[in-house]
C-alpha cells in the first residue's frame, strides 16, 4: 500500500476532471502517491492538499517541454529515447568497454572518414547561407575543427596500418547519413527553394539552420558518449585499445565545439516561424535515427551481451518479463486516481441519496478520511521500515534476512489496506468511471513500445505479467487495453491485452464498488508468491530468462529473485533499505560494460537472480535498447 502526501506530484491527474464533468469548480483533495511502501515523497503535514481545477472536456496530450529551454538542449532531451538506442548499440558497448575487434573499428574508421568529408562540405554549404558574419566565423571555426578530427582518424590509419581503400566501400547507412546531410545542406528540404533561387537573406539563413539542425546531432551524441566512455575508464588500465579515440571526443576542444554547434543552432533560428523549427525539429530527430542506423550497421561479430534477446532461441527458451505498475509504469499512482474519482463523484453533505443506492460518506468526510488515513499510513510506515533495517550495513548480501524483514512490512501493508476497507472510502464509486479513468491514466514514456515490442516480436518466446498492489485490477486493464494513442503514437485496440495482470480487485454491486477488495497482492511477500507460482507454471521445457521491473522496496524481493532486476526511478527507500542488506545498484550502462568484458574474458554472459545485483536506468528507453535494442 502507498496513499501518502505529495509536495510535488510528478504530474497531477487533472484528467479526471474531464472524465467525471465538464463544469468548472475547484476540489481541494489530499495528495495521495498510491499503495506501495514508499517514503520518498512523503510531506510532513497532514493538511497537505492541492487545488484540482476540474476542467471542460479536452484532448489529453503530452505535455510540452519548457520553451525557455535553448532550442537545442530542448531537442536533445525530447530524443533522448534515441541517444539512449545508441548507447546501447553492440558497436558502441564493445567500443567503451575495450573488447570491440579492431577489424570492427577498421571498418568504422573507414566509414567515419567518408561521412566526416560529407560534414564538413555540409559545414562550408552553411558557411555560404549565413547572412551573419559572427554566424559564418562560427561555422568556419567548426569545419576546420572537422578537418582536424579527420587528421585523427589518419592517425588511426596509420597506427593500425590499415588502408581505407581495403576496408570495403562506403556502405548504404553511410550513404544514407551523407545524403541527407548535404540535400539538407543544399536547401532540398520541403519548403525551402533551391540554393540558387534563395533571393533574401532569411531564406538563406533558413538553410543554414536547417544545416544545423541535422548536423547538431551528431555532435552532441559524440560529445555524450565521450564522457561517459571516459568516466568509465579505468585509471589504472592504460591497455584500453581506444583510449585515443575516447579521449579525443571527451577532450575540452570537441565539448566546446558541440556546445558552439548548438548556440550556433540556436542563433539561426531565432527569427523562424513555429513551422520551420518543427522543420528543424524533424531534421534533427532524423539525424539522430540516422546515427542509430550507421552504428548498427557496423560489422560487429563477436559475442555481445546487448541486446539481452539477441541469442533467444523460442523453441527452447522461454522469456518471462514482469513488471510492476504503480510509478513504474504511470506517472501517478493508482490511489491517488481512485481516491479523487471517490471524492469528486460523492455527495455533497447536503444531498440527499436514492434508495438504491449504496450508503456513501459526503465528500467533505471523504476527504478528511482519506487524510487520517494517509497520515496514519505515513506515521507507521516510516516506523515500520526504521524497525527493520538492521543496526549496521552488511557487508555481504543478506537475502534470507532481508525476507525476515519485508514479512513485518508485509503485515503492516495489510493492516493499512483493512483499515481502507473498514473505513468505507472506496464505496460507490461506478465501473465506467474507473474505465474511462484508465483509459486516459498517462503512462510513462516508453513503456508501451517496451510492451509491443516484446508482444508483438515473432522470434521471441515471451509473456508479461504485470504485479501491483493496486486496489482495482479494472484500472490496470483499461489503460493497457484502450484503443487511443499514447505516447507518440498510437496502437490497435486489444494489442496489449496479452498483458497478464495480477493485483487486488474491487467487489461490485451493480458496477458500483461495494466498498471491499479482494485482496489478492498486497505485500512484497505476495508480490514474490506470485513471481514464484508464475515461473514454476511455465514448465521445465524451456531455458527461462526473467526480467522484473520495478521502482519500490515493495518490488525488492522480486527485483532480486529476478535473473535480471531492474529499478527504474531514484527511490531512496529502495535504495536505503536495499544496501543495507547489501543489496549493490549498478547503472545498468556501467554495468554492462564490465558484463562485456567478462564475457569476452570467459566466453559466458549468464544471467543469474540472487546474484544481489539490481541495475539503475533513468527510463523505459534504456530497458527497451538492452532487451530488445534499436
């Protein structure tokens, strides 16, 4: 269970305004963050609350970005889905952990040289259509900063002695690369007239931006991926065979020529219009799906422990992906939805109720209610978790202790869920309404294409069981079987409906919940009973591989119990408790890097749970380039 106070809701499900009315009014309700045990968003005060606009009827959206954010950084951090694909890449993996082959790099040499003559000539293209003399100084500056990187790369050559007209021909990602490069150099972009037809100086400092825009990209994703290669390298390991090439893209030299491409992009666009910077803003996603495809399309042979499913084989392994969903998967947890649905649909105090209706608290008491349980729940959760931590850190994992411990918040998560249902909060409240509130319950990014992917790949023997403390199995359903877009996109109604899912569930009377809750997982015990009874009905027939996704101390057991666990998010609990039972969180980057090199060194990559490792990722989109890749 998790119904506590929010200072700062991620984000506010103000949706259930356009769900259950269409007036406008104003609804002070405590913020509840749902039904796990978590302490990290806990507000002190039990007076706690926020003012919920219930809104006319509107599409719902996702929302956008900070335009006070520089236009650059803005791009960057809305593809990061894409920097993330990248990084994840075999070629780049065996690159930052030093057992790429060098016939690999070779051949990637060779490739970069024949882009690099393309960006530069994409550099003095925009050089001629800045109208700006400081702007042209600037792009002067960066070509001849390319000219050099091209230097380095002869300096590879000539170390390796390799000859680049031996290493094959330029293959057709490059091609692809360099050709959108210069036909956007050259103007030959919708919209935009030929290069010798730009009559006005705007029209020319159109195309240098638009340049810009597909060449920012790379830049930036060079820039990214040295420093995080270099803040992997070992001090002590002066044998990595691309310590050079780390180096010199981690150098205070490229930093600062990324950083100039970008104000230099954000310069040039300035004076366009919404239309042409969603031009750009199209270009510039462009870019970075063309450096996804030019790293996958290096020849990498060797073993790689990326992506997770490359060596799957469905007739003989079976891969078992669990997650859990409250903030794992939605933004806001699925307490604070049914609390406001029950709160906003009550009756007043002064309304009177027809007879064949169930007996219900007036919204005014509903509200207090919930707010002498939410501190209740406060108070005896953070006592609860302080009861259980052992008086020092263990220096070895500690897994059987670790389970004696979560039994005494199990017990305290189940005493609070009777205290709900005694309480009588969540009678009345109708079935469609919690429908439609799933319907419209906003995921996190990436999730979704997570799902599909694995659902929808052919070649892979897969199933996903999602387990959640969630009172209403129904909220669950409807957001993962509803036919409108999400995310980005959208997906054919009933796609996601092979999702299994396991959670507590709420008992009707004529579609309207009677108040009680079959009370199915509440605790990380019956979390991990779950998981168990799950992998066992699977058979011996197959090799199973499990993955478990979670966010909170209340996935703990089962995160560990995985072969692979995967904590998403920056719970301190989690974390607090975890570590000192010895738990170890890895970034799942790093971690995998040194899951290379062993790899390499040993000639296995096995997966193992109760290993006491969990891997950290900050999104859906680092989970979905491990597992599944680009």
């Amino acid at each position: 269970m998790r119904f506590l106070f929010v200072k700062n809701p991620i984000k506010p499900p103000l949706y259930l305004s356009t769900i259950l009315s269409s007036t406008t009014c104003q609804l002070r309700v405590p913020r509840f963050t749902g039904l796990r045990s978590h302490s990290d968003s806990l507000d002190p005060s039990p007076r706690s609350s926020i003012s919920m606009p219930i809104l006319p009827p509107a599409t719902k959206s996702v929302p956008a970005m900070d335009t006070e954010v520089a236009l650059a950084k803005r791009f960057w951090i809305k593809f990061s889905r894409e920097s993330a694909l990248a990084r994840y890449t075999p070629f780049v993996l065996c690159l930052a952990s030093g057992t790429l082959r060098i016939e690999t790099f070779r051949h990637y040499i060779a490739q970069d040289v024949h882009f690099l003559r393309a960006f530069a000539q994409a550099y003095e293209l925009a050089e001629e259509c800045a109208d700006d003399d400081d702007a042209k100084l600037s792009i002067s500056e960066l070509r001849k900063a390319v000219l050099e990187e091209l230097k380095m790369h002869d300096s590879f050559v000539e170390e390796w002695g390799s000859d680049l007209a031996t290493e094959g021909g330029i293959n057709s990602a490059t091609v692809k690369y360099t050709d959108f490069l210069l036909a956007t150099a050259s103007g030959k972009v919708e919209g935009v007239k030929g290069p010798g037809k730009l009559a006005t100086p705007f029209e020319r400092t159109k195309v240098a931006a638009y340049t810009l825009g597909a060449m920012t990209p790379c830049m930036r994703l060079y820039a990214f991926l040295g420093k995080e290669f270099e803040a992997l390298l070992d001090l002590h390991e002066g044998s990595h065979p691309y310590r050079k090439w780390i180096e010199s893209y981690s150098s205070e030299g490229f930093q600062a020529s990324a950083v100039q491409t970008e104000d230099l992009l954000d310069k040039l666009s300035v004076s366009l219009t919404g239309e042409e910077l969603d031009n750009i803003e199209k270009l510039y996603h462009q870019a970075m799906k063309l450096e996804i495809e030019f790293f996958s399309a290096q020849p990498v042979v060797q073993p790689t422990v990326v992506p997770l499913t490359k060596e799957h084989n469905p007739a003989e392994d079976c891969l078992i992906i669990f997650s859990d969903f409250d903030l794992t998967c939605t933004v806001v947890d699925s307490s604070a939805i049914l609390a406001e649905i029950a709160i906003v649909t009550a009756p007043k105090s002064d309304q009177s109720q027809s007879d064949n209706q169930l007996d219900r608290m007036s919204s005014s008491d509903l509200k207090n209610t919930w707010g002498l349980l939410s501190q209740q729940y406060t108070e005896e959760y953070e006592q609860c978790i302080e009861s259980i931590m052992p008086p020092e850190k263990v220096n070895k994992f500690k897994y059987e202790d670790l389970c004696k411990a979560l039994e005494q918040l199990s017990d305290f998560e189940k005493r609070a869920n009777n205290r709900v249902i005694e309480s009588g909060v969540l009678k009345g409240i109708n079935l469609e309404g919690i429908k439609r509130a799933g319907e419209r319950l906003i995921l996190q990014d990436g999730c979704i294409t997570f799902f599909q992917g694995i659902l929808k790949n052919v070649n892979l023997n897969a199933n996903v069981h999602l387990l959640s403390y969630c009172w209403c199995g129904d909220l669950i359903r409807s957001a993962f079987s509803s036919g409108h877009g999400r995310e980005w996109g959208t997906w054919e109604h009933g796609e996601l409906c092979e999702l299994n899912i396991h959670a507590n569930e709420f008992l009707y009377k004529e579609s309207t919940s009677t108040g009680e809750i079959v009370q199915k997982v509440e605790s990380p015990i019956d979390k991990l009973e779950a998981f168990k009874n799950i992998y066992n009905n699977c058979g011996d027939d197959r090799k199973k591989l499990t993955v478990y996704i979670g966010d909170s101390v209340g996935d703990l057991l089962c995160l560990l119990e995985a072969d692979v666990g995967i904590v998403i998010g920056s719970s301190s609990s989690l974390r607090q408790v975890g570590t000192q039972f010895g738990v170890s969180f890895v970034p799942l980057f790093p971690g995998l890097i040194e899951k290379q090199k062993k790899y390499i060194e040993k000639g296995s990559s096995s997966w193992k749970g109760l290993s006491g490792i969990l891997y950290t990722v900050s999104s859906w989109a680092e989970i979905h380039a491990f597992i599944l890749g680009c």
